[in-house]
C-alpha cells in the first residue's frame, strides 16, 4: 500500500500554522522513499501525520485533542488516496 495524495480542507490547525484552508500533498509525483515535514512548532506536521491513515479520527499517539478541529462555521474534508496493488481506494470523511 502506498500513499498517493492527501487532502484536508478547513482545518482549524492547518488554518492557524499555514494560514491555509486546504492542502493538498501529492505523494505520487515524489522522487524518493523518504518525504521530510520541516516547519515550527504549531505549523500542521502533526496534523499532518495523524491523517495519513484511512480512518476519521486523528490518528497519533500525541495527547493533545484528538478530535479534528474545523474552522467554525465550515464543513471539514479529509481525503487520502492510496495505491494497493495498482488499484486506487480513495477514503473520504467529512466533519
């Protein structure tokens, strides 16, 4: 299984560490095996890598909130795709 893209739009935390309502990060188009999240404190890594996985909650072993925080007064979106055996599975949750 391999990661090809990540979407998370009106995240409260990607919001106030990138001034950002959505990212979008394309895995698929990344030269090597190793990808680097470099950034200050409180600028969305963790965020980041706790959506890497399929599920709807924020998935880390870090003890800050686990609920993913939306920007008030919007609707959340989190979308990954991945590559399992040459076939695409796209999983979609909304907040």
């Amino acid at each position: 299984m391999k990661i090809k893209s990540l979407r998370l739009k009106n995240f409260l935390l990607i919001k106030s560490g990138m001034d950002k309502d959505e990212i979008f990060l394309d895995f698929s188009s990344l030269p090597y095996l190793i990808t680097l999240l470099v950034g200050q404190m409180g600028s969305g890594k963790t965020t980041i890598l706790g959506h890497l996985q399929p599920g709807p909650s924020f998935g880390t072993l870090d003890d800050r909130n686990q609920l993913p925080d939306i920007i008030e007064g919007k609707n959340g979106l989190k979308e990954i795709i991945y590559d399992v055996d040459g076939h695409e599975i796209k999983c979609q949750h909304t907040y």
